[in-house]
C-alpha cells in the first residue's frame, strides 16, 4: 500500500482527491494537512510513502514548505490549477519530483503516484512536447560551449528527462534500447557532476542546454 500525505488549504479538494485515491486498490490518503504548520506536524507524525502538495496555499505556500527545513521529506508531486512553467521550474529546484495539475484523471494521478513512489519523476502532460519543440532546432548543431563535454544524443536524452520520461519511454521515443538510455543517463550525470537526474535538468537549465 502506498501511504500518502495531501496538503491543501481547500476542505472540497482534499475531499475530492481522497474520495478518488480510494477508488484504487494500492493508494490511500493516511494524512491530512490544511496549511504549512499542520504540513509540518503531520510530516513529524506520520510515514509517508508520498507527498501531495499544493504549490499555492496562505502564507507559506506548498514551494516554501518545500525548500524549509526538514529538507527530508517524501517523494513529492506538487499538485496546481495553474499551468505554470515558473512554479515548475522553482518546484524542481527545491526537490520535487512531480508537477501535476488538479484536474487530471483519477488514472493519471494514480499513475504518477505509483511512478512517483517508486522512485521516478513525473511532470505534466506537454511539457516533454514545448522540451521537444523547443530543442529541435538544435539537434542540427554541435554541442555548444560550456556543455561540459555532452553529445547531441545526450543533450536530447537530457531534454526528454526533463519531460519526465522513464528510460524505457526515451528509448522507446528514439528507437533505442532502455539499457542504451541508462548508460546515457549514466554518462550525463557524471559529466554534469549531479547525482540524479533531476539535479541533471537543472544544470542543463543552467546550461542553457535546454
């Protein structure tokens, strides 16, 4: 079972997701929270598998609990009505390893809970598209300055993690093994120095890599 914390400053939302989790067999809401303080205090009290927090929320919203100590806290998928590119940027960089928003399918909230719980990143439906799109036009170009050493192939792997793609789906979406992909990643992470490949988005951002 899958035991998982929710924060949301709004009663019907909890509700909502809730009374969806418990429409699964493997996921239940065991914790509750309406606002940071009581985040905090509910991080304290309970084992959590996973975090579902809400980006904006009064006072301290979900990206400032995110970035305040304890800095150890669950895999967290933070959840939003709004389609916000900046908030996922400032979401990865204090740690999260998913961006959904609230009204995508009980399927698709499940799916990245799973994803998310067993250990892979998750961001929304169209990200990896605007990646995609906006990295074409420089597949035709060599590698530039500063890239700390990466290939054309990488930079594209690089661009499809942060997507929030498996390996399995960039390989399938190159027409290359899942096993080629991880050592990709693998090589990606030691030339950018990272440990995981989160962190490895954000210095290719930095990098103007993607």
């Amino acid at each position: 079972m899958i035991r998982v914390g929710l924060v949301d400053d709004q009663t019907l939302v909890r509700s909502g997701i809730r009374g969806l989790l418990d429409l699964t067999a493997d996921i239940r809401v065991v914790a509750e929270a309406a606002d940071a303080e009581a985040a905090r205090a509910m991080l304290a009290t309970h084992s959590l598998d996973l975090l579902l927090l809400d980006v904006r929320m009064p006072g301290c919203d979900g990206l400032e609990l995110l970035r305040r100590p304890p800095a150890q806290l669950p895999p967290t998928i933070m959840l939003t009505t709004f389609d916000d590119d900046e908030a996922l940027l400032e979401a990865m960089r204090a740690g999260a390893r998913g961006f959904l928003l609230k009204d995508i399918s009980l399927e698709r909230l499940a799916e990245g809970v799973r994803a998310v719980a067993g250990g892979a990143t998750l961001f929304r439906p169209g990200l990896t598209e605007r990646v995609r799109a906006s990295y074409q036009p420089a597949l035709a170009a060599p590698a530039p300055a500063g890239a700390a050493g990466l290939t054309r192939r990488e930079i594209e792997i690089l661009a499809l993690m942060a997507g929030g793609l498996s390996n399995a789906e960039i390989g399938a979406a190159l027409g290359v093994s899942e096993g080629t992909v991880k050592n990709h990643v693998s090589s990606i992470l030691s030339k950018l120095g990272v440990r995981d490949r989160v962190r490895a988005v954000l210095r290719g951002i930095e990098l103007e890599l993607i």
